[in-house]
C-alpha cells in the first residue's frame, strides 16, 4: 500500500508508478478562429452577446468625433484659414 512518499518513491523505482509525458495542446484552431474573427467572420447577429451599447458605447463614438473635429479646428486655426473667435464658437 503507498500510504508514504517513501512507498510511492520505492514504487516509482521498481517501475510500478511511471511518469507519463504531458499532453500538448496545439493552439492552432485557436489561432486560426482568431484570424477568421480579425477578418470579420463569425460575428452575425446570433453571435452578440452583449447590446450594441455595451460593444461599442455611443460616449465612446462621440469622443472620437470630437477629438478629430477638435484636431482640424486647432489644424486650421494655425494654417490661420479660421480665428480664435470662429474656433470658440465651433466646439
């Protein structure tokens, strides 16, 4: 009976316990369903789990588009093409 670490490591020696080697887990598929989702696919509607808020939040879309209006307003008031008072008025 191995009740011990000394009885398993007896057993381990005479050959009655091995060691077997570890399982590989090929990351392949996962791999290759992630370059299928970069490409868009397997994102239909039965796929969405969380609402169209939760994915892409509209707080979030809004500040992209401030930010890139507010970089072509600073663009175009140094190229002088607006005023500082046409700037203030535009945000």
């Amino acid at each position: 009976m191995a009740n011990s670490r000394q009885n398993i490591r007896k057993l381990v020696k005479d050959g009655f316990i091995i060691r077997k080697p570890q399982k590989i887990h090929s990351r392949s598929r996962a791999r290759r369903a992630h370059e299928a989702k970069q490409k868009g696919c397997h994102s239909g509607y039965g796929k969405r789990r969380g609402t169209r808020e939760a994915r892409l939040p509209t707080k979030i879309l809004w500040m992209r588009r401030m930010r890139v209006l507010r970089r072509l307003l600073r663009k175009y008031l140094e190229a002088k093409k607006i005023d500082k008072h046409m700037t203030m008025t535009c945000t």
